[in-house]
C-alpha cells in the first residue's frame, strides 16, 4: 500500500481525529485555580497561555475581553460542571487551549445553574474557523462524557490531567 489509496484515506481521516494534546499546552494547565469568580477565571487561563508563549503578553487583556464578551453573549457553560470559554482572536497566531480546575466550583450562569469545576479554554486564529470547529467538536465530544467529567473534576494535579487527556485521544 506504499502511496496508495491507504495512505490518502489515512490523511484524509486524520482532519476529523484531531487529539486534545495537540491543542491543549501542558504547561498552561492550571489544576487549581486561584480565581473564584467567571473573569477572573478567564484572566487566570489566559495569562497561564501567555506565560506558556501561546500569545504575546501585550495581547492578554484584549484577548481577555474577548472571551468575557463572549460570556455575555452567551454562556459556554453548557452544564454538568463545565464550561469552554473560547474566542477566535487576530493575536492569536496558532490554537492553543487549557485545562483549569476549581475545587469549590465557580458561577460562569451555566445552562443548568450549577456551578462549574472544570474549564477547557480554547484560543485559535481568526483565519481558522475549521480548526477551531475541529477543536471544539473534540472537547465537547469528551466532555459529553460522564467517566471524562468525573475524572477531569478530581484530577488534582497537572499531571493526573495530563495522563487524562492522553487516555482520551487514545479513546480508552
């Protein structure tokens, strides 16, 4: 099957297979989060991004602004203890996500009025839309998830996160 019909089915697959690690940048996963409150949240993910070289540092608080708008528009808490507050944004030069954990839970005006303990934040260029649509397609797809939710919720480390993520893309 050297070059053949294989191979392009194999990488025309592989846009739809798109992996969480590909995305979600290890050192900007926050296990505990500091901030209690929805935009402070935000702020906190956001400036772990920055800090892991996704964005410049002089973009955080547009980029910051974004997001929050976002949430004002429309909450992406959908519910069951999640949210995934994302923006297509120009200073953003290629996707970046994080994973944030708050233990006491945080009100981000979910769909089902709960509060909300795990946050998946996603940044992505503004000239790729069907990149940003393949990321989140993944992150809901897991987040759907009860076993994904639960384990997500009591990953109190970076690494138990980490390993949990890797399990994910693996499909187990």
């Amino acid at each position: 099957m050297p070059g053949g019909a294989g191979r392009r089915d194999a990488e025309k697959g592989s846009s739809t297979l798109m992996k969480l690690r590909e995305f979600i940048l290890t050192e900007a996963i926050v296990p505990d989060l500091a901030a209690s409150e929805r935009n402070g949240v935000i702020q906190e993910l956001v400036q772990s991004l920055a800090t892991a070289g996704a964005l410049p540092q002089d973009a955080i608080e547009e980029v910051v602004a974004a997001l929050i708008k976002r949430e004002e528009n429309g909450s992406t808490g959908f519910g069951k203890g999640v949210a995934v507050p994302h923006v297509k944004h120009p200073k953003i030069k290629k996707m970046a996500g994080t994973v944030g954990r708050s233990a006491n839970g945080v009100d981000f005006s979910a769909l089902d009025h709960q509060p909300v303990y795990s946050i998946v934040l996603l940044l992505s260029p503004d000239n790729q839309p069907q990149q940003h649509l393949q990321a989140m397609n993944i992150i809901f797809t897991n987040l759907q998830k009860d076993m994904f939710r639960k384990f997500l919720r009591q990953s109190e480390t970076k690494q138990a996160i980490v390993d949990l993520l890797d399990e994910a893309d693996q499909g187990k």
